[in-house]
C-alpha cells in the first residue's frame, strides 16, 4: 500500500523497527561484553540480542522491499 | 522546566538508560515527521477525512485493530486478567470475533455502498436528520473525554512508571497529536496506528515468551497460580485459568457473571455495538479502497485480534503466577484507588494496571525497556488521535456540514478539519484536567459509552435488515434505549438491591451489571423502534435504495479465487475462534 506520495506505511515500519532493532542488538552484544550489574529476570537468554536482531533483519526486510526505488521499480513495471 | 529533572525520579518502577531515551525521541521524531510527509496529500475533504478512500486490507484491517488497541485497553486488560483470571479473555474473543465478522459480510457492504463519511451519516441516510444529531452530538462528546482520558491516563502512567510530570506528558503527547493529525488527517492517523499496531507487537510479544520459559509452560503457569491462591485462601482458585466452564453461577468465578451475561449481554449486544457502529473504529475500514478491502479489513483484524491475548492476558496471568516483592514474598496487586492512595504509596502498593509495566520492568534491560515504554506511549498517543480524527470527522459532516452551514464547499470542510483538530485537542487537554480533579469522571465516562453504544446497535441494526423502520420509530427507540440505561445504572446507584432485578442475582458485580444493562436497553430500543415504526408512516422503497437489506444492489465479488474471498477466511477465523473456546473451556 502506498498511499500518499512515493512512501509507503510498510517503509516507515520498516525504518522504524530496523532502528529500534539496531539500538537493542548493539545494547545487547554490550552487555554481553560488559555485563550490568543489576541484571534483569533471564538475563542468561540475552533477549535483547536476538529480539534486537529479530526486529533489525525485520526492519530491513520491510525498508529494502518497500523503499522508494522498490516502489518505483513496481510502478513502472505496472504501466 | 529542566529536562533531565522531568525525566528522573527515584521513585519510579523503572529507570529509563540513554538507549531507552534515545528510542523514545527517535518515535516522536518519526511520528512527526510522517504528519509533515502526509501534509501535502490532504488537500481534499475525502483525503482528510477519508484518507482517500485507497488504504489496502491490511492498512484498513490493522488501522481498525489498533485504534482499539490502545494502552489504556492494553494495561487495563491485562490488570483485569490478573483480578479475573482468563475470563477476561472473553473481551478479545467471544467478545470480539463474532462482530467483527458480523461487520464485515453483513453491515460493511451498506456502510460502504451508501459512502456514507460517518455512522452519523448513515443514520441520516436511513432515518432523517433527528437520529443523526443524537448520535453525532452522544459521540462527539464522548470522542473528546475519551481522548482528555487517554491523555490524562497516559501522563499517569508515565508519573507512576518513569516519574515524568503529569503537565509534561500531557503538553508533549497533546503537542505531537495535534500537529500529525492536522497535517495529514485521517491518512496520518492511520499510519500511525498501523505503527503503533508492530510496536506493540514488538515491545510486548517478549513478556509472554520469556514469562512462559519461567513458569514452565502453560502447565506450570495454571500450577503456580493454583498454589499462590489457594495459599492466599483466594475463592474459586480453579476458576482463574477456565473460559466457559465456571460460569453455571454468578458466585463461581471471579468476575460474578454468568454464561448468558457474557453471550448475549458481551457477544450479542455490546461487543456488536462497538464493533459494527462506533465510528472510531468504523471509520477505518470505511476508508479502505474498495468493498472486497473494506469487507476484508475487519477479518483481519479479527485474526489478529484473535492472538491479542498473548500480550495483554498472558502477562496479567503471569503476574499472578510470578511477581514477588523484593524480599521475595508474594506480591499482591491492589485496586489502582488504594495502591495510589497515600497510605498505599508509602507501603509501595502496586495497582491491577500496572502488572504489565511491572513485567516489562522484570524481563526487560536497557533498549527493550525504551521499546516497551514506546509501545505504550504510541498506544495512549494513537487512541487520542483516534478520537480526535473521528470527532473531527463527525463534527464537520454529521454537526457543521449537516445543521450549521449546510453549504459548505469542499475546500471550507477541509479547513474547518483542520481547525477542528486543534480545537478538539485543547478541549481534551481541558477534559484530562477536569479528570485529574474529579477521577470519579473516568468510571462515569466509561459507563456513559456503553449508554450509547448499545440503542445504537439496535437503531442501526434494524434500519439495516428492517425496511418498514420509519425516521419516528429509528430515533424514539435510540432515545429510550439510551434513557432506560441511564435509568438502570442510576437505579442501581441509589438502591443497590436492583441489581437482582437488572443483573437478575444480588452476586452479580459490576462487569455482569454492565452487560445485562446493555441487553435490556437494547432490546427495549428494539421494541420501541418496531412499535413506533408499526404506527407511523415508513419511508418509500425509492429512498431506500443503498441503504437497506433487499433494497441494495450489493456488487458482485470480483472474479477472484477462495483464497482472496472475504467468506473464505471469514470461516478460517471462525472455526480457529471455536477451537480456542474449546481448548482453554
């Protein structure tokens, strides 16, 4: 869906998670690095690397897909 | 006002690191930046207020989702499910589903082929101009107190949660509102929630996951809850984790109600108000692009509203299984008026709504704190906009455009919308005010909404299906119906002994009161809008066309496969509702 100029909702999603995801993986593999002292319930899981590269690889999937030169690509290959 | 001192407290639940901050700005800034991107695409009265009417399924289904899914629905139900057990999951599913549905195959191809702009405007359609100004006038106040009540809930979450000040949040959240949804209308509000709908997927989504790995599955969560409240001397500690099967009785479950209260009160009548006519959420799939999206939209939504549980219940049972105090005792959570009365603040009380920020505070490090504290800022700031959006919409059609001018051109409406939107958002900052110095308004609010919603079911349903239902009979059933419910609720106030009569068992407590209420108050709107119409002169089958059953060439399906056919999945959903009644029964 794109409605409204050349950026679609799914772009914006998928900039935001891609950053969102960015910040907690790389908070993430700092902790594991120097971990903190007061530590949360199953710290040992270290959700924040893998939930942080859940929503990166997210993020990226919905960004490249539906960026501007995707969008424009599947224009042109509508008309 | 020093920035760092709003933000830093030492008595908060949480603490929020730079990362946490940094994801928070790095929201506001997007939200912002998306109203200013869309401010060039809302020129017309149907972009603003429409969005155009171009949004796929998906967009109009997950929009129509998450302008439900709001934080205050999302804390409050999960602080439910800690008081009540899993029959608060009813409000999700047998609570939701069947209507959603509903909507779908049977009302959103009236809705749709009449473009009507609003409920209101179907109702003018259908029944003149009277039944049109008592709903139109009912929801515009209730969309401006529910949006001051979303703002004043939201900046007491942040004091309770972060220690931010109360004039802090509500100046910034009502700041950001204002400017994305006068930039883009509609079409910015619906981004938003459609952001807001992955944001609280993925701020929330952990706690479950990882509560569940803690408490050794579902069977360990139903053991552990068992153990803390038998110890507790709890009554009926079985019931907590049972869906159907403790609700022979009123005194056999948590919740004090019984089978019928939740199918025909719950299921039957206020779920198939709010879902199939308040038009906050109707308002949404109305914009969809075509009546294929639009009969989609809600079955999409009702797919996803189907695993809504996960975040919002779940974590409120685990709560109940998990949380223990610092010294390692268990904790017990409190009604919200006595964990924040002074006393309760000085013993550290923790209130039923807080259970889930308490669980995102156990599991949750820097970065997925600042995401989960995003996801319910974006949830209370999209339920204010999504009540500002429809206020505007209904005020500048249904009460400006209809009773004011008339005449008013296309490009006036526009700017009227505008203008409407930043009007609506002071009001509401008033009313977050008002609430903050009369709290008992927020109970009073609440109940005031299920008033209208349940008559307007019954108007809308039978000016639908019912051809021979004149203007008289439509808009003196909307008004009985409302008057008799106000008249309960007032009956029960004064003398707490009706509740035999109206909850029909002196066991009945609040939640069964409310869905009985709404079950006579529709059926007597029913009654009045049949005898009335019997006795008055019904409209010709001439001005009927669009907007009644029979009367209504609905299009024919475009020629695509079951696989993309509404009915198909209709079923799919269903059948996946049914399975989960069984399971947890």
């Amino acid at each position: 869906m794109k409605s409204g100029g050349s950026l679609s909702i799914w772009f914006f999603t998928g900039l935001c998670l891609g950053v969102t995801g960015a910040l907690i993986f790389a908070t993430g593999i700092y902790e594991l690095i120097s971990p903190p002292a007061t530590k949360v319930v199953l710290y040992e899981l270290h959700a924040n690397v893998w939930w942080g590269a859940v929503l990166l690889v997210t993020g990226l999937f919905f960004g490249i897909h539906f960026s501007p030169a995707n969008e424009r690509k599947r224009m042109s290959g509508k008309s | 006002m020093n920035l760092a001192l709003l933000l830093l407290s030492s008595n908060t639940l949480v603490h929020l690191s730079a990362v946490d901050l940094v994801i928070i700005v790095f929201y506001f800034a997007l939200v912002l930046g998306i109203g200013f991107y869309l401010k060039g695409q809302a020129n017309t009265g149907e972009d603003f207020f429409m969005a155009g009417r171009e949004m796929t399924a998906w967009v109009a289904g997950l929009a129509f989702l998450s302008a439900n899914l709001g934080s205050l629905e999302l804390m409050g139900w999960a602080g439910n499910s800690y008081k009540y057990g899993i029959l608060a999951a009813h409000w999700y599913w047998i609570g939701a589903i069947p209507s959603m549905l509903f909507l779908a195959l049977v009302m959103m191809p009236f809705y749709y082929v009449c473009k009507t702009h609003s409920v209101p405007g179907y109702l003018k359609l259908r029944f003149g101009v009277g039944a049109q100004a008592i709903s139109s006038v009912s929801f515009a106040l209730m969309t401006l107190l529910m949006s001051g009540i979303n703002m004043y809930a939201m900046a007491v979450v942040m004091r309770v949660v972060l220690g931010w000040d109360l004039n802090f949040s509500i100046l910034i959240s009502s700041l950001t509102v204002a400017a994305y949804v006068a930039l883009g209308g509609l079409r910015s509000a619906i981004f938003n929630e459609v952001l807001q709908f992955f944001l609280i997927w993925a701020g929330a989504l952990l706690i479950p996951i990882l509560g569940l790995i803690e408490a050794g599955g579902w069977s360990g969560l139903q053991a552990r809850i068992l153990q803390n409240l038998t110890e507790q001397h709890a009554a009926n500690p079985g019931s907590y984790t049972h869906l159907w099967s403790t609700l022979g009785n009123f005194n056999a479950n948590p919740m004090g109600i019984n089978w019928a209260g939740i199918v025909f009160g719950l299921g039957a009548v206020i779920a198939m108000g709010y879902w199939t006519t308040d038009f906050l959420v109707v308002q949404r799939v109305l914009a969809a692009k075509d009546l294929r999206s639009a009969e989609l939209a809600p079955i999409i939504g009702a797919a996803f509203k189907m695993c809504v549980p996960f975040i919002v219940i779940l974590p409120g049972l685990l709560g109940l299984a998990l949380l223990r105090d610092p010294q390692g005792q268990l904790l017990r959570l409190v009604p919200a008026d006595l964990a924040w009365s002074p006393a309760g603040q000085a013993q550290g009380l923790h209130g039923y709504d807080e259970v889930l920020p308490l669980m995102l505070a156990r599991y949750c490090g820097p970065g997925l704190l600042g995401l989960g504290i995003t996801a319910l800022i974006a949830g209370f700031m999209s339920g204010m906009a999504g009540n500002v959006s429809a206020f505007t919409t209904v005020w500048t059609y249904d009460i400006y455009g209809a009773l004011i001018n008339k005449n008013a051109s296309d490009e006036s409406k526009v700017k009227m919308g505008r203008w409407v939107t930043i009007i609506g958002v002071v009001i509401s900052i008033g009313t977050a005010y008002l609430v903050m110095k009369q709290q008992s308004i927020m109970d009073y609010v609440q109940s005031l909404f299920s008033f209208f919603i349940a008559p307007l079911f019954g108007t809308v349903l039978l000016g639908m299906l019912w051809k021979r239902a004149t203007p008289a009979g439509g808009w003196t059933g909307l008004l009985a119906g409302t008057l008799s419910s106000v008249g309960m609720y007032a009956w029960v106030k004064l003398d707490p002994n009706a509740v035999r009569y109206v909850a029909l068992s002196m066991d009945a407590q609040d939640q069964a009161q409310n869905m009985f209420r709404a079950l006579w108050c529709c059926l007597i709107c029913i009654i009045v809008t049949f005898v009335v119409s019997m006795l008055t002169k019904p409209k010709p089958d001439s001005e009927l066309k669009d907007v009644v059953y029979g009367l209504t060439p609905i299009p024919k399906a475009e020629n695509v496969g079951w696989l993309h056919s509404p009915y198909f999945w209709g079923v799919v959903v269903f059948v996946i509702f049914i399975v989960l009644q069984i399971i947890f029964w």
